[in-house]
C-alpha cells in the first residue's frame, strides 16, 4: 500500500508540474498574440497616416500609354481625393471607372511604393473621325460641330447629333474630349449620316480613306444611294456603298494629275459609280466626260 501511495503523489506532482508550464505557455502565447495584433493595428494606423505611404498630389499619378489626351485630363478621370492612403486605393476599382468613361479603352492600375504613387496605363479611343447625323440644322455651317449637341439621346429636331468615331466605328460623345482637353486637336475626316447606316462597314471604308493619296474631307451617308465624298479634286459620287468602295478609293487615287488637265471649278462631281468607266459632270454641261486615267488615256 505505501509503494502505490508514494507512486500517486510522485504521478500528482508531475502532472500538476506540467499544468504549471501549459498555463505559463498559454499566457505567453496570449501575450505574443497580443503584442502582434498592437503591433498590426499601429502599423496600419502608421501607414494610414505617414507621408511616405500617402498620396498627397495629383503628380503622383503617373499616366503612361496616352497620346490624344493630356496626364492631366486622364488624372481627372479618376475618382480620387487628395490626400489619399495607399491602402485605400483600389487599382481595379479605378482601372474600371477609367474604362467607363469612353475615351479608354483599356486600363490598368498599380501601386508603387517607392516613390509612393499610382501608374495608370491606358490604350486611347483615337478618333479619327467627327460624326454627324445630319449636314446642317438651320442656319447652322457643317464646320462648326462643337457649337452642336454631342449627345444623340438630347438632339432636337433638326439639329445634328455630333460626336467622334474611332477607327473601328466606336462612337463617343464630342464632350468627352473637349471638356476634358480643350487644346485636344480634333480630326479633320467628318462623316455625316446615320451611324447605324454605316457602322459595320466603317472599319473598311477608313481603312481605304486613310491609305488614299488625294486628301478627303468628308464622307456622306445621308442617301443610300449614292455615297459622296469631298475630297481635295472636288465632290465624288460613288452610288451605293459597295465591297468595290476600295477599288473606287483606287481610282480616285489615280487622278492626282486631274488638277493639270482640267479646271476643277469646272467640276461638278466625279462620277465613281463605275470604278473601272470613271467619268466628269461638268457644271452646265451633259452627258458626262470621262475621265482620262492611266489606264482610260
């Protein structure tokens, strides 16, 4: 009986031994949490408040990518307050607000840290192109679209709807870039007519326009029966639009030597219709005369 007596108080003392040292370890343990979770909250309060991780000037924003719109238009764009934590900044978050806004068509956005700021990387909408719906309201010159309304859902009756196209047919509002640069330099290429009459075309047809080597101006949509263009050699009719505008826009091309051969006041259009059987309406004067070409002497 004592044998097993002394065997429990020895098997007693160990144990509460080893309770001692959970519970010294458990204290410690809770300690180190706490210190940890103080050191974190400091920290974040520290970083929160320290200049070397806050924003304090639209400068730090670095624009890359731009080339139609200047850093500070971009920089305006973005739903920032100045300061601003760089914990509280939300790269994707502003990359979508950048790409909302129609004039970007891609953003993306990063941190830096040293120096403290953003990067902004953006791809441009580039217009190439001022589009309008109609010719003129009344009284109103066709050059002089930026007096005009660039939002078609606020157009009245009789007054153009004006705003800029992309290469791929992309319609914008003309504020979007007026207001937000107004020293932003427009393009020269204006296109009248309905959007929706064109759209699926306009990819092509720019293609053409932009590889011509007579300059044009405009391009008509309003009768679908005869595309017209005014180019740098006067008006041309092209009929309806067709896959052969291309070879149309090739001839054209062909006649840069038309100015040393005949009076261009004289001209009333260039009939393209017949890429391949080009011909003159002089003003006051029937039946058309065809036009001598490389290839029609």
């Amino acid at each position: 009986m004592d044998i097993i007596g002394t065997v429990s108080q020895s098997e007693l003392a160990r144990r509460r031994r080893q309770l001692r040292r959970s519970r010294r370890q458990k204290v410690g343990i809770a300690c180190w949490q706490l210190l940890a979770v103080s050191s974190l909250a400091g920290f974040l309060l520290w970083t929160t408040t320290s200049p070397a991780l806050v924003i304090d000037t639209p400068e730090q924003v670095e624009i890359d990518g731009n080339e139609f719109l200047s850093d500070r238009a971009i920089r305006s764009l973005l739903p920032l307050s100045y300061p601003q934590s760089m914990l509280q900044v939300r790269p994707q978050e502003l990359a979508r607000e950048l790409e909302s806004a129609g004039t970007i068509a891609k953003a993306t956005v990063s941190r830096q840290l040293f120096p403290p700021g953003l990067k902004v990387t953006v791809q441009e909408r580039y217009p190439v192109a001022i589009a309008s719906s109609m010719t003129s309201a009344p009284g109103v010159p066709t050059d002089t679209p930026p007096g005009l309304s660039p939002n078609p859902a606020a157009e009245s009756p009789g007054v153009p709807s004006v705003g800029l196209l992309d290469e791929r047919g992309m319609w914008m509002p003309l504020e979007s870039y007026t207001a937000l640069d107004p020293t932003a330099q427009l393009p020269q290429l204006r296109v009248i007519g309905p959007l929706e009459q064109y759209r699926s075309a306009w990819e092509s047809v720019y293609q053409s326009i932009r590889r011509s080597p007579i300059k044009i101006y405009e391009i008509n949509w309003q009768d679908p029966a005869n595309l017209i263009l005014k180019t740098e050699l006067g008006l041309v009719h092209c009929g309806p639009y067709s896959p052969r505008f291309g070879e149309q826009v090739t001839r054209l091309g062909q006649m840069g030597d038309l100015p040393n051969q005949i009076d261009l006041a004289q001209i009333a259009y260039i009939d393209l219709t017949n890429p391949d059987r080009p011909s003159l309406q002089r003003l006051g004067v029937t039946p058309p005369q065809t036009v001598p070409t490389p290839e029609n002497p």
